[in-house]
C-alpha cells in the first residue's frame, strides 16, 4: 500500500474518491487527516471494525491521540514521531517507522497495534495505519510464559530470577541495598514418589509452591529451580532478622498437615541462606553460598535452616 501511495502521489493521480475506495477496502485500520488543520477527514471500515469508533467521534489527530492512546509513552512517541516530519520542509514523501502501542476502544478494551504513517504533500494529507497484532502479542505471551514460568507449579523459573537479578544491578540505587537468597529442599519427597508416584509427587510441587507463594511478600520472588529445590530471592533487604522471620514462617507453613490427592503426606523442608553483598556479590556465588549451607544445615539437622555465613545483625 505506501509504494502505491507514493507513486500515486508523485504523478498527482490519486483523488479523494479513488484514495477512499482503496483505502476502505483496506484490511487493515486506517484513518487520513488534512495536514492544515490536523482534522480527520476519513476513516475506513477496518478502523471502526477494529476499534468500534463512528465518524465524528474525533475532530482532530490530537484529540484521537489524547482519548484512545492507553500510555503516557505511547502518546509522547506518537507525538515526537508524526510532529518530527510534519513539521518538516514538505518535499517529497515522508514516512513514520512501524512502532507498538496500545489503543483504548470504544468499548473500553484494549488492543495492541502496530502503527506506521505516511504524509502525502502532494495530496495535503498524513495517513495513519494500525495493524492489529493482538493475535500476535497472544502467541508472544504464551512463548514467554514457556519460556519464564516453571510449567508444573506455575511459579518463575530460573531465568527470571536471573533477570531480576540484573534488574537490581542496572539500578545503583537497587544495587547498593542487600538482599538474600533462601535454596528450599524438601524433605521426604522422595518417599512420595515411590510410595504414591509421580502423579501425586507433581500435585505435592504444586502445593508446596502455593504455600511458598503465601509465605513470602509482593516483593519477593518464589522460583522452582528443579525437582523438589525452590528458591526465594528477597531483592531489598532491610535487616537480616527478616530472614530468620521468613525462614521460621516457611518451615511451620510446611510443617502443617498435608493431603494430596486424597493421600495423607508428610513433608519438611531444609533452607539455606546467603546474604548479598557479605557473602558474594553476584547471582551465581549466592546461590552456591546458599547451597553450601543448605548441605551443612542437612548434615546437622534437617528441618531446619542456616545461614552461609551468620551476619553479626542476624
């Protein structure tokens, strides 16, 4: 469509009329506006279709932008992007690059777009285009919950706890605060696995995971490292006793009576502790600080839990 575009409007042969029919039978959401005035002049069936708006419910480009661009962000953009070029010497055609966004419908939904534009001198219109990506975005979402979330328990995966990690990092504000890592094992998982199977060992996971879960703040981050190892990485530590509280709160949360389905089990669980930066200063070295203890803490008296190293404030 912008090639057509172009060349029709650099051999002056496009009109008004020609211009609607082409653009209504469009699949794609496309509206034009008048570069005098920025007044929209045209919108095709595919942009009332897509986003449920009639003619005359917007005046101007700046009051579309303002009403239905859900972000701050999105509106600064879009802005930045359209004002760059029209205000620009108008010779020749100029383009606006595909950028993402999020638009407020007329039903109050939300669909994700593509949107790209194009300024016609020749004609006196600037012409916006949305691409409907929701499907896309789905197919995205799903990707990347495969790809960050634990698929048994639902919890987040190793991964995001790396990502946390330099999140927290890149921030030197973030940076300079402590934190902690817990390394969770269970004890006596192996036992329901022989005893019961591996269908009622997955369901215990779960179930421990949505305990874990409610054991801990919106700050911090439950992940499943693998088999019966969780982890849980506190980013903003503001003393070490809030470790010694959440440790002694996981362990009686464990230590409750279990029922899976439909089979009474018993489960304890051993934690060790590292506290960053004293007692390393990146992800990896914490969590092999933590294990260390987790290994001592097992030796002397499972069902309980140790630091790598007792901060004096512990």
């Amino acid at each position: 469509m912008d090639e057509f575009l172009r060349r029709a409007a650099a051999t002056r042969a496009l009109t008004y009329e020609q211009l609607h029919i082409l653009l209504d039978a469009l699949p794609v959401a496309v509206s034009w506006a008048t570069l005098a005035d920025r007044r929209i002049r045209f919108q095709n069936r595919s942009f009332k279709t897509i986003f449920g708006y009639a003619d005359g419910d917007f005046e101007t480009i700046d009051e579309f932008v303002a009403k239905t661009y859900l972000r701050d962000a999105d509106r600064a953009l879009a802005i930045a992007k359209w004002q760059s070029v029209w205000a620009a010497e108008r010779n020749g055609i100029s383009e606006i690059d595909a950028f993402e966004l999020e638009i407020r419908c007329a039903d109050g939904s939300v669909r994700p777009v593509q949107h790209r534009g194009i300024i016609l001198p020749e004609l006196g219109i600037a012409i916006a285009v949305y691409d409907d990506i929701s499907e896309r975005k789905k197919v995205e979402n799903a990707l990347r919950q495969i790809a960050f979330t634990d698929p048994l328990t639902g919890l987040s995966n190793r991964r995001v706890l790396q990502d946390r990690w330099n999140e927290k990092q890149a921030d030197p504000a973030e940076a300079a605060n402590a934190c902690a890592l817990l390394l969770i094992d269970l004890d006596g998982f192996k036992a329901i696995n022989d005893r019961l199977g591996h269908e009622v060992g997955d369901a215990a996971l779960v179930a421990v995971a949505e305990r874990l879960s409610g054991c801990v703040s919106t700050h911090d981050l439950v992940c499943r490292l693998g088999g019966d190892e969780f982890v849980i990485f506190v980013s903003d530590l503001r003393l070490p006793a809030q470790v010694e509280q959440m440790c002694w709160r996981i362990l009686s949360t464990l230590a409750l009576p279990w029922s899976v389905r439909g089979h009474s089990v018993e489960l304890r669980a051993t934690i060790g502790a590292s506290l960053g930066p004293h007692d390393g200063n990146d992800l990896r070295a914490l969590l092999r600080r933590a294990d260390e203890a987790l290994y001592r803490c097992k030796l002397a008296h499972r069902g309980t839990w140790q630091w790598f190293n007792r901060p004096e404030a512990a």
